[in-house]
C-alpha cells in the first residue's frame, strides 16, 4: 500500500525504505507510531491518504505488450504445489525496482496467500495449492503497481 502525504505530495510506500532508520522494509503504514511525521514536510499521519493500487489486469490469450511480459505470471501445478514464475525470468530484481510480491487469491478475492520477494532474489515462488477451480495471481512490482492475471472461471 502507498500514502500519500496531502501536504507535500511525499509518498509513503512500505516497498521503498525511505532512509529513516527506526522504519524496516515492509512496515505497513497502518503500523507506524502515533507520532509519525512525513520526513519531508513534518506534518502528522493525519495528512496521509491512502492511494488505491493500480491494477493491470493480464489476460494471456491476447497480445502481450513488452512491460506486460515482463511482468507475467507462469503458471505451474506440480502434485499439491502451484509454482509460479514471472515470465522468462526478465523482470529486475534490484532495490529501485523489483516484483515485491506474489500473491494467491481465490475466486472471491480473498487473499490466500502472499509471498514476498527480495533484492537479487528469482521471482518464484510455491503455493500450497488446494485444487482451486478458479483463481487469481497478482504480481506487485515496486514500479509497476499490480499486474492480476485470472485463472479458470
Ligand atoms: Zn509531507
Ligand atoms: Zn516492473
């Protein structure tokens, strides 16, 4: 998720460390202290907003666009395990820009899993995979926001 400070137009995303030291990688702003301030501007949470994710939906029987390919997800099922990989494996994985996670949902949008990635790290990952008719993929790159590909109807 991303916040954005109304203030000074600071964005707040738990994917990018902003150099403050006391803040880990990964700390949703929801988890933050009460007295949290932007670091540009000093204003308080108050100021944040929440600012919904993008999300690019793939559908893999079109026409796929360069940036697209680069994020598409690659769909395994191997016994009770659903491996997925992002597309030949060309996508970064650097600080700047990297696929932050995978994540698996099922057909009601609700979150099954989610599988965070680091810096350098291959962009695989395995699911326990519990025979799902129907399912979804969602690729969030640090640049690219979220990249949703649907699985079965
Ligand atoms: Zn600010
Ligand atoms: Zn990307």
């Amino acid at each position: 998720m991303r916040y954005l400070c109304t203030n000074c137009n600071y964005i707040y995303d738990e994917w990018e460390w902003d150099g403050i030291e006391e803040i880990d990688l990964s700390t949703k702003f929801e988890d933050l202290w009460d007295t949290y301030t932007c670091p540009v501007c000093w204003e308080g949470r108050d100021s944040f907003h929440e600012i919904t994710e993008e999300i690019n939906y793939l559908d893999g029987n079109t026409h796929l666009y360069d940036l697209e390919i680069d994020h598409f997800p690659e769909i395994e099922i191997k016994g009770d395990k659903l491996i997925v990989s992002i597309w030949n494996g060309i996508h970064p994985m650097w600080d700047s820009h990297r696929v932050s996670s995978i994540s698996l949902y099922d057909e009601y949008w609700d979150l099954i899993e989610e599988k965070f990635l680091w810096i350098d790290e291959d962009p695989v990952v395995e699911f326990d995979f519990d025979d799902l008719w129907s399912y979804e993929i969602r690729v969030r790159c640090s640049l690219h926001w979220v990249w949703w590909r649907k699985i079965g109807e």
